[in-house]
C-alpha cells in the first residue's frame, strides 16, 4: 500500500520502462524487501528497530548503503550497468535518497525528480510511506531541504535501536557511530526548530548491519540468477575466451615449447 506524505494530487502507478531485468516482478521485489526485513526480526545480535540506508552526500557516498540500495533496487545505483537516461541526472538528484526499513513497513525519501525512477522498484511494497514533495514545492530549495531534514526525524522518531549497512562486501571497515554522526543528514538532526535538537546518537542506538545484508544479497532469486547466466557468466566466457586466444592449441608443438613464465603471462594480461 502506497501513502503518501506530502501534498499534491496522487501521483500515476508506475509503468515497465525503467525495469531492465526481464524476470523483475512485484513478487521478487517484495521479496527482496522481506528477506531485508527478516533481519531485524531474526537477528542472533540484539533487534533492532530499523535498517536505515542514506545516499549521495547525506552519508558522505557511503558504499555500504549504496550496496543495499542496489540490492532493494535492482541495480539502479550500480554505475557499470546504468540506464542511459538515469546518467542524466545529476548525481546530487538521483542520490537524493534516505530509506528506513521497519519490520512491517518502509519509509522513503526522494524528491519528484528521481521519484519516476524508484517508483517501479518500490510501488509494490506493503506499507509504504512516501515522503516527497511536488514539483513546485522543490522548486524552493531552502524548503525543499527543510522537508528533507523533517522527513528524516519523523522517519527515525520511533526507532531506538537502529542498523546501519556500514560496509560493502570486501571492503570490511569497523563500525564507528561517531562517523555516522558526521554523515550530513544525521548531523542535521541537531537542530533546532526542524531537527530533533540533539545528537543523533544521543537519542538511538546505531549498530553496524553489513555482516547479516551480505548474507541475504548472495541468496539466490529470478533476477540475480538472471544477472550470472546473461552477465557474469557472459563475462567469464569472454574472458576465457581470450585467455586460450593466447594459445595456439591446435598445434601440439606449441603447447610443448611454451615455457611456464610464458603461460603465466597469460593469466596477468
């Protein structure tokens, strides 16, 4: 169920141009939410109550929500395998994101830009809560990141204990909340007026979630097995391919004078 947070007349339901997979369905992309969701109500570690991912900027381009971001949103932030009209958008637009995943619901921030982009991803999602202004409202910058920063502090105001995807796979760095509080969006929550008028660890426990995300992004589903058979494994044939290129194989002769250094040569190219 779609709600919307801000005024304006109901935006239209999304059509299939921007979904680029062929086995996308509103079924896999629940799924995917579900198994994000699982998390918080199965964790071994303490539960939480939320996953927050914060994009662009807001979190100083931290890899680990972008990696989660990719996961709930099929790619749509993977810069190798983009749709050409996203790479109009200017990054700042496009990244302008702030996601909290609750046990039965899910809070989303964007703006009226890059809404048109998420919308097919996300539309499916039971109890959706959709925080984004109309056209003419984000015209006025300064109100524009004013409803950005209230968003955010209505979004987290009933979460004590929050999970933050700090790390992206292979790239492990260790948990440090006192970095996440430097993230723009989450020192914003200090202020006055707007904000929540203290820090932001202050008022809520922030704890890393990367370990138990990577877990749930190598399980297998329609779309990712989609990605190893027309992708991966298309890259791997390619590169296997050149790599015998190198030999001249129908003339044994050649494979009985090509010396271990020669060979090794190969596989560094």
């Amino acid at each position: 169920m779609l709600q919307e947070a801000s005024a304006g007349k109901a935006r239209p339901l999304p059509g299939r141009r921007n979904v680029r997979s062929e086995t996308f369905s509103p079924f896999v992309s629940c799924s995917r939410l579900r198994q994000v969701q699982a998390i918080l109500r199965s964790s071994s570690k303490s539960k939480s109550d939320g996953i927050l991912c914060i994009l662009g900027i807001d979190s100083r381009y931290n890899e680990g929500c972008r990696e989660l971001a990719n996961y709930l949103l099929f790619d749509l932030y993977n810069l190798t395998n983009i749709d050409s009209d996203v790479t109009d958008l200017p990054e700042e637009v496009l990244d302008d994101v702030i996601l909290l995943i609750k046990p039965e619901s899910v809070h989303l921030y964007c703006n009226p830009v890059n809404y048109n982009y998420l919308l097919p991803y996300v539309a499916y999602w039971r109890n959706l809560h959709l925080h984004c202004l109309t056209e003419k409202e984000y015209e006025d910058e300064e109100a524009a990141e004013e409803f950005k920063i209230t968003s955010f502090v209505d979004m987290v105001q009933d979460c004590y204990r929050i999970r933050v995807p700090y790390s992206f796979q292979g790239h492990v760095q260790k948990f440090d909340m006192f970095i996440v509080e430097k993230w723009p969006i989450v020192q914003a929550f200090a202020l006055e007026g707007i904000g929540g008028g203290e820090f932001f660890t202050m008022k809520h426990e922030l704890f890393d979630a990367s370990e138990e995300l990577w877990q749930t992004y190598n399980r297998l589903d329609p779309v990712s097995l989609e990605v190893l058979i027309t992708e991966d494994l298309t890259a791997f044939d390619r590169q296997w391919a050149s790599f015998f290129s190198n030999f001249d194989i129908e003339a044994s002769s050649s494979l009985l004078e090509l010396s271990e250094a020669q060979a090794g040569e190969v596989g560094n190219t």
